[in-house]
C-alpha cells in the first residue's frame, strides 16, 4: 500500500514539474536538467520517507517517471 501512495505522490511531483518546464520553454537546457535533478531528489526524499528503505524508493521513482513519462508522451500524441 505504501508503494501505491509514493506513486501517486510522486505523480503529482512529475505533474508540477512538466508545468514548471512549460512555463520556463525558453530557458536553457542545463536549467532545465538541473530542474529536473531538483524534482527527482524531491520525489526520491518523498518516497524514502514513506518506504522507509533507500533500494525501494530507488525502484518506485524510477518505476514512476516512465510510467508518467509515457503516459504524457502518449496523451501528447492525442493532443496534437
């Protein structure tokens, strides 16, 4: 059950940070992929402190960013 809520914790994590990439589009790379480090260590403490277990945490954020970066690719797809 634990594992669903950091999921979802760390959906809403992805969600604010593709806005945060659309409101800054014409800002450098290298800002953007600090941003993008800033928002995984945030998502990966999140998780940490539910799961209580680093190896744990490392898998459920990575499982999480491809789901959600999937999904957003897909529904993008769609859109346009």
């Amino acid at each position: 059950m634990k594992a669903y809520l950091v999921i979802i914790l760390q959906f809403f994590i992805w969600s604010g940070y593709t806005f945060i990439e659309w409101l800054s589009k014409h800002d450098q790379l290298i800002y953007k992929v600090l941003m993008f480090f800033i928002f995984f260590y945030l998502a990966f403490i999140i998780g940490n402190h539910v799961t209580k277990s680093v190896r744990k945490t490392l898998f459920i954020t990575s499982l999480s960013l491809v789901i959600y970066t999937s999904i957003h690719y897909t529904l993008a797809q769609f859109i346009h």
